[in-house]
C-alpha cells in the first residue's frame, strides 16, 4: 500500500487514464465540470508524452455497443494508442487492462478516470492493495454528485492513494527550471494557461 512519502518524478511513473467517454462526461454532477475535466486530461497526457511515461487508456463497453469511444478532444492527444476496452467496472478486474500496466514496468501510478466513485475507486483501491502507488488527479475526475464523488476522494484517500490536481502534479513531475525536460514543461504550462483563459471566457459569454 502506498505510504504517500516523497514526491512524484516523471521517470517511475506511468499515467493511467479510465472511461473517458461522452456518456460519463454527460453525468458529471461534481464541482469540476466536464470541459475542464478534459482540458487537465489533455495536461496530463502532454506532459506524459513529452516526459516519456508510459500511458495506458481504458474505456468499457463500446464492443458491447452500451457506450461510445474515448471523448475525440482527448484521443486527438493520443495518435496510434492502443484502447482496452473492458466489460468490467473495476479495471484491474480486465487481464489485457492488468497486463498492459505491468508492461509499463512503473510501480507508481497516476490515475484518472470518470467516475471517481466507481471505475476510478475500484481499480486505485486494487492497485495499492497489489503493491502499486498511485495519485489520482481531483480536478481531471468527476463524479455522478458532489456527494459521490467527495466520498470518493475520502474512500481512496484513506486507502493510500494520494490526491492531487493536474497543474500541480505536472510541476512535480519535472520540478526543476534546469531539468532536462523543463523546456517541454514550460510549453505545455503555457498552452495550458491560454486555454484555461478561453474555457473562461467561454464561461463568461454563455451568462
């Protein structure tokens, strides 16, 4: 189980992302709405890619035809990756889901995924009990109420999990302004400060 001891790097980390699919994002009740949701979800994969951690993305039931693909906004971010897709809401429950963050060979896992009380809980809860560290990103989750998804967060905190929001654990990540990737980061801190701002303004015009 994780002791939450020490900060995060980008070099024994994996991101694991879970259920990012229109019918999720169009429940989301809890205080980050769906558009930011997704914009820290593209933070985090920016930063993965440009740190070189291993990414691994999950959807359940589109084979069975019960919901659609990953959100386009965030596969868009993601050229050529290969989604598991899955039945069970528990994805350390799905084999090919187990194997594929094994072969990240990462024990410290950061984890987001819609919903916070379900497909993102079970599987962090599974993962600290197997001997993984994990994150998860507060701000790039969301939940069907507040109610569900704050518990959520006591739930997996409780548990060892360490709760974080995308802005801050991509600092974390690199840390340094003289770090190798440092330059990567203070890129994709930018763009992220400017689509912050339109999200902002979009809010603003639509009142």
């Amino acid at each position: 189980m994780s002791n939450g001891q020490g900060v995060w790097t980008y070099q024994d980390t994996a991101l694991v992302l879970i259920d990012y699919q229109k019918e999720m994002f169009e429940q989301v009740r809890s205080e980050t709405g769906a558009e930011l949701i997704d914009l820290n979800v593209r933070l985090l994969v920016k930063a993965a890619k440009a740190f070189n951690m291993p990414i691994v993305l999950s959807t359940v039931g589109v084979e069975m035809g019960v919901n659609g693909p990953t959100r386009p906004s965030i596969t868009a971010e993601l050229p050529g990756i290969d989604v598991i897709d899955r039945s069970s809401m528990n994805a350390w429950e799905d084999r090919a889901f187990h194997a594929a963050v094994k072969k990240t060979g990462r024990k410290r896992l950061v984890f987001g995924a819609l919903y916070t009380e379900i497909c993102l809980a079970f599987p962090v809860v599974d993962t600290l009990k197997d001997g993984y560290e994990a994150t998860f990103v507060v701000d790039a989750v969301g939940g069907m109420s507040q109610l569900a998804h704050r518990t959520a967060v006591e739930r997996l905190s409780h548990a060892g999990a360490v709760p974080n929001t995308a802005l801050a654990l991509v600092t974390e990540l690199f840390r340094d302004w003289r770090s190798p990737v440092a330059d990567k980061g203070r890129e994709i801190i930018k763009w992220y400060f400017a689509e912050v701002q339109k999200l902002g303004s979009a809010a603003q015009n639509a009142t």
